[in-house]
C-alpha cells in the first residue's frame, strides 16, 4: 500500500464505491441499463439531457491537465472546490478522531466540512504581521503531529486575508508531515498570485494535493467545475467515495468552451488587468480617510480595515455595491473584503466610500 493510501480511513481502503450505469465500458444502440426515458423533455432542443453523463468526461479532464501541468489520472473533477474538500475530509478523517488544521481566518467550507464528519478541528490562526497576514507555519506542524491530524489545509492565496504561501514553507509541512498527513494546498485563487503553484513539488512529495477551480479567473461559477489534484491512487480512492455523475453536460460544455485556447487568452488578459486594479485600488483605498489599513493581495479582492466598518458598509449598499462583510470572523472585528471589479465598478466603490467617510 502507498503511503498515500495508509492516510484513508481504513474501512474505506477497500471500499468499492457505488458502480453507476455508465461506469463499465459497454457499447451499443438501445440503452435500457439506467432506467433513462426513450425521449427527450421538451424542453431538450438537441436531446443531450435525457442520458446520465459520464462521470469523469475524458475531455474536460484532459483539458484540465494539460491548463495545471498534470496528468488525467491525478485529477478528480468535481462540484467546485468544495466537494472536493468535503471528500478529502470524509475519506481521510475517522469521524470524532482524525483532526483537521485550518488557518483562520480562512474560507469557512473547511470547518463546515469537518464538523459536518465530526471531525476535531484544529484552529492555528494567521498572524497579524506588517507584512500582511502569514501563517504560523512551525506552530502548525506542530498542532497536526500533536492532534494527529490527517488534513492540513493551506489556502494561498488566502481567502480573505490575501496573502500567498512560499512553495518552499508548503515543501517544508510536507517534508514534517510526511507518511502522518496530507497537506492540501487550496490554489482558488492561484491565477491572480506571482507564487509559484504547490503543483511543482507533486512528484517529491505524495502528502500534497491541490485544489483548483474553473468559479474565479475563468469566469465559470455557475458551471460548478472544480477539481483535486493529488497522487493517482489518492484520486482513485476518492473517486469511489464521490457522488455519481458530478459534471452535467452543460456545465461540461461551458467548460470546454472556456479553457479553448482563444478563451484562454482572454481570460490571461484579464487576470493581467484585475491585478493592475489590484495594485491601483489597494493604494487608492489606503488614501481614503476612515480606512485604517488595505492588506497586500495576492487575490482578485483586498481586505481592508476601517474606522468605522459599518458606516463604509452601508455608504457602498447605499451606492448599489455589495461587499463582504468579514466582522464576524476571527481578528477581522473592523473588516471588509472587496472584490475587484472592472474600472468603472471599482471607481463606484471609491467614490461611495470617499463620501461615506465624509458625512
């Protein structure tokens, strides 16, 4: 048994999984396997729904390989990230045992997902630094070896504080946690950031896996497109614990039309001009009067600190814009976090809180 596979639980290291009607690889005309209706809804102009789809459309998985630099076999697509977390979770972690590290403040679906398994949660908080918010890498090593963690999540960049993880510190938990955890490095946002993706160390090291997904640089939130990336036989393994059928076929083919080489250039020059507005809202933010401080982004948002958080909330809602509110998470008692927009939206966003703060 690979050391990848000793991290699943083990009632599931054999486990077989649910084998759908379109799992084996038969052939022919009439198909009467999956109780499917002979005709088409109506509402079905070319008759493409009425069939269950393919559960891993070869195509799409190929095409998502070739854009993160992997093979097909060491990809799982899924509903967005999120059912890929909410996998790794159920399949690694005996329910009331095996812990999870998180990092907050982070992306809520990792706590969810583990109190959904009754899972111990583990709660290592960034740090507050000039810098920006940073990981305490050393006291989070030290928190899964002690709980026994199976799961380490590491969002870079971090969702909502910004902040991009070093390959060589994501090297270095693997290298501390190795044959005791896997270290899931969450690159959502990986598009928009000048670090280097965890992919990279994926043949040294077979305790990483990485998430991506087609909801934020590629446009396609609505598609629900996500996938892990991790050692085959880690793949395999969740796949047998996977819901059927996860890609519909319209989400398939927004996928495919999204990541053709033509969309893909769009979509580059669009990164490139979120992250020039990145760069000029960061520094036009921090010249507002009331807002204490804008943290660096590695994202396609900034998170930002006021004097008076509620009063900048309600001057943008008042301007029809719409922010997160990030005051009840941990450390963010004074925050928001702003996505950024297209010129115009993000001048909206500027001239809301300029006379918000004024009044």
């Amino acid at each position: 048994m690979s050391g990848t596979l000793t991290l699943l639980r083990e009632d599931l290291r054999e486990f077989a999984g649910y084998s759908s009607a379109r799992s084996s690889a038969l052939q022919g005309d009439i198909w009467l396997n999956a109780n499917e209706s002979a005709w088409a809804n109506p509402a079905d102009a070319d008759a493409s729904s009425r069939r269950y789809p393919d559960p891993q459309p070869q195509s799409l998985r190929a095409a998502l390989a070739g854009l993160y630099g992997c093979r097909p076999e060491q990809l799982l697509i899924g509903r967005g990230s999120d059912e890929a977390i909410d996998l790794l979770v159920r399949a690694l972690c005996n329910p009331g045992r095996d812990a999870v590290v998180i990092t907050p403040p982070v992306f809520g679906m990792y706590a969810v997902c583990a109190r959904l398994q009754n899972v111990p949660l583990m709660e290592v908080p960034l740090r507050d630094t000039k810098a920006g918010f940073e990981p305490d890498y050393a006291a989070i090593a030290a928190a899964a070896l002690a709980r026994s963690a199976k799961l380490v999540f590491l969002c870079s960049p971090s969702n909502p504080a910004g902040s991009a993880i070093p390959l060589a510190e994501v090297e270095r938990m693997a290298q501390r946690l190795a044959g005791r955890a896997l270290v899931v490095v969450d690159e959502a946002y990986g598009e928009f950031s000048e670090v280097p993706s965890a992919l990279s160390l994926m043949d040294r090291y077979d305790n990483i896996a990485v998430l991506h997904t087609l909801s934020k640089a590629h446009a396609l939130a609505a598609a629900r497109i996500g996938c892990v990336i991790a050692q085959p036989d880690l793949i395999a393994a969740l796949r047998r614990c996977q819901a059927p059928y996860p890609v519909p076929v319209p989400s398939l083919r927004l996928a495919l039309a999204g990541l053709a080489p033509d969309a893909l250039r769009q979509t580059a020059a669009r990164v490139d001009e979120i992250k020039r507005e990145r760069e000029r809202m960061c520094a036009a933010l921090a010249a507002i009067a009331g807002v204490k401080r804008v943290y660096p982004s590695q994202g396609n948002y900034l998170l930002a600190r006021f004097e008076d958080a509620e009063a900048a909330f309600q001057a943008l809602l008042a301007a029809g814009v719409v922010v997160r509110d990030q005051r009840a998470a941990p450390q963010l008692g004074d925050a928001l976090r702003i996505t950024i927009g297209s010129p115009e939206q993000n001048q909206r966003v500027l001239s809301a809180l300029r006379s918000g703060t004024q009044a």
